[in-house]
C-alpha cells in the first residue's frame, strides 16, 4: 500500500462504493429536487472502512 492513512484508504473506498453504487437503496433518497445519503448510513460505513484498514495496514506482509 502507498503512504496514505488510514482516512484517505476509507475515504477512497467509500467514494468508490458510492460512485459504483453499491449503497443501499434505503441510504440514498430524493429531497427538494436534489439527491441525499443518509449521514448516519455513511458514518457507520467510514467507521467499518477505518477499522478494516487500521487492522490491515498493521499486518505483516507474508
């Protein structure tokens, strides 16, 4: 893996699992014309992608 942090990998990840559209239906929803993502969806998200990566980027390479 390059130097980046652990944020910028979930980050990365997650904006891939949205442009992609791999969310839910139920997380992304219209509202006065424009289109939203549920905040709290997207949090839980960032956390899992930042633990996955934290536990990753500590393993020793075989």
């Amino acid at each position: 893996m390059t130097d980046k942090t652990i944020e910028q990998h979930a980050r990365d990840t997650m904006n891939a699992l949205i442009a992609g559209g791999y969310l839910p239906g139920s997380a992304i929803f219209l509202s006065e014309g424009c289109v939203r993502i549920d905040k709290e969806m997207l949090r839980a998200l960032e956390e899992q992608l930042r633990d996955y990566y934290s536990t990753r980027l500590n393993e020793p390479e075989l």
